[in-house]
C-alpha cells in the first residue's frame, strides 16, 4: 500500500489552541500531494501558510531579539530528489522559506545576512516588516522570564553572558520563545521534502543562528523520509539530530518511535520537538507542547 502524506508543527512549546493553524496548513499540503504536486510544494505551501499566521515565531510571528527591535529569520528547504536551499539571519522579507527555495537555483546552499537580503530584493521579494505586536507581546514575555529568573528551561540564561558578549547598537542596559514552524512530507512519486521557518529562540544577540538552516541540524530529507526539528537551536546542533532521526527512519524505525528516540537524547528541561515522514508513515514527538497536524492518504 502506497500514501502520501504530510505533518506540520508549530513549534516546541506552542500551545494546543494553536492546532487549527498547523492543521489547516497539513490541508492546504495535502492537497497539493492530491493533485499530484511534489513533496517539495506541498512543504513549501504549508509553510508559507504558517510564517503568513501571525502566532508562531516564523515569518509575520518572527521574535525581537534582545535589543527589541531586531527580526533576524532563518529557513530552509531540503528534498530527497536533491534540492537544498538556506537563508540564515535575514530580515525584511515576508517569507524566508520562499527566499530558502530561491537559493535552491543559485549556485549556493546557503545565503546569510546583508547577502540574503539583497538576493532576496533581486529576486522580486519587496521590503516586508510584520506586524511588530506580535514581536513587543513575546518580547515582553522574554523580559519577564529574565527578570523574575523562573527558572523556565526555555530560556535559563546567564544574562551577564548576553550583556559581556553584546552587539547590538543599542546599549545593554536598555533590555532583557520558541515556536518555530516546519513541514515535511512524502508525495506519490516516493519523493521526500522538509521546509522550516523561524525567527529564532529565546534570547539572541545579532546574526545569531539557530539549527533551523543547518543541514543535518534542523532539517534532512533523503531517500528514506523527511526531518524537521524544533527546540533550542544550540542544543540541537550538538546532536546533529535531524540526521540522527533520519538515520533511525533508515533503519526501519516507524517516524514517532524514530523522533521519541531523538528527543529522548535531551534531558526534559531542554524543549526539544521532532516530525518525520518515511516509506512507512508519518509522526512526531516532543517532550513538551507543541502544536502538530499528520494528514495522511492511503491507497
Ligand atoms: N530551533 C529554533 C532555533 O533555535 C527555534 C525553535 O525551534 O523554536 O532557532
């Protein structure tokens, strides 16, 4: 039996009253795998829907950084009939997964900072800024979990080490989430594809990158399935864990033993969330909240 089938997420430690968002975005990809479009579109689809959303911390939801006034975004996009694109720290444009899919055509994987942005302007995306309430309402949440200290594991940070190592134009003194968002999918041509989005984690200084746009990291797709990982971002990397699920789904691992397995590698105080999609089905697991949707269609 053959199927195609998609999952969406929207970030670790989003809420479950944020479903509808992911689930409507799982429909508009799944349609897409219906009428016979790629895994590759249909990642590319639900994902823009996603950043487009406005609550998760993607696209129009993108965080502040510490100086509160920075939007720094990274995405990215990977299929297993080999397409591989990137942008890291960009800014000013409305859908970073679409630039991502741009630099798929250029002679680079990835493209970062000023660099993107220009390429992004060359390539028909105009200057875009959100809708910064959504930005001041999770800046103020980071602000309040600094100052009380709460001991809230998504964002136990040693504010002396942000202000030593401070870039930003704006004074330290002047200061102090996650909910990134990701796709992946599987078409009826047995084609694999992941697309991810956000605007970053936590507490960040400028140009900081997450896993999101790493290879390996936040994202893989090969010939065995699709990854997508969301978390905190430095953690992640260490454990290059979208390749270490996808070499669980390799194996032969069903996608939700296959992620848990990969969670499971982080101790529960570090947010850590994973989806998948192999020859075999599609799952996901984290180890805290998080918003998801599978569609799946069997023949
Ligand atoms: N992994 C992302 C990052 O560290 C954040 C997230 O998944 O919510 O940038």
């Amino acid at each position: 039996m053959s199927f195609v089938g998609i999952v969406t997420h929207g970030g670790a430690g989003s809420p479950k009253e944020w479903r509808d968002g992911c689930e409507h975005s799982a429909d508009i990809g799944l349609k897409q795998l219906l009428e016979n479009h790629s895994a590759y579109e249909a990642v590319l689809k639900a994902v823009v829907f996603l950043e487009d959303d406005g609550r998760y911390n993607a696209g129009s939801g993108s965080s502040y950084r510490l100086d509160g006034k920075t939007i720094e975004m990274d995405a990215a996009v990977m299929s297993s009939d080999g397409k591989l694109g990137a942008v890291a720290c960009i800014s000013g444009v409305k859908n970073p997964v679409l630039v991502a899919s741009e630099v798929v055509c250029s002679p680079h994987h990835i493209l970062s900072g000023a660099g993107s942005v220009l390429f992004a302007r060359k390539k028909g995306f105009p200057e875009y800024y959100p809708d910064i309430r959504w930005a001041k309402e999770r800046y103020e949440k980071l602000l309040t979990t600094f100052l009380k200290k709460n001991g809230d594991s998504a964002a136990e940070y040693e504010i002396q080490d942000f202000v030593k190592n401070w870039n930003f134009e704006t004074a330290s003194s002047e200061i102090f989430p996650l909910d990134t968002v990701g796709a992946v999918a599987k078409d009826k041509n047995g084609n694999f594809a992941v697309a991810v989005s956000t605007g970053g984690s936590g507490a960040m200084l400028k140009g900081r990158v997450g896993d999101t746009p790493l290879i390996g990291s936040g994202f893989f797709a090969g010939a065995h399935g699709a990854v997508a990982c969301t978390g905190i971002g430095e953690e992640i990397m260490k454990k290059l864990l979208a390749k270490t699920v996808y070499d669980l789904l390799a194996q032969g691992i069903a996608p939700e033993a296959a992620c848990e397995k990969g969670v499971r590698l982080f101790p529960e105080t570090i947010p850590v969330g994973v989806i998948a999609v192999s020859l075999e089905g599609a799952g996901y697991f984290s180890n805290t909240g998080m918003a998801a949707a599978i569609l799946e269609r069997r023949e």
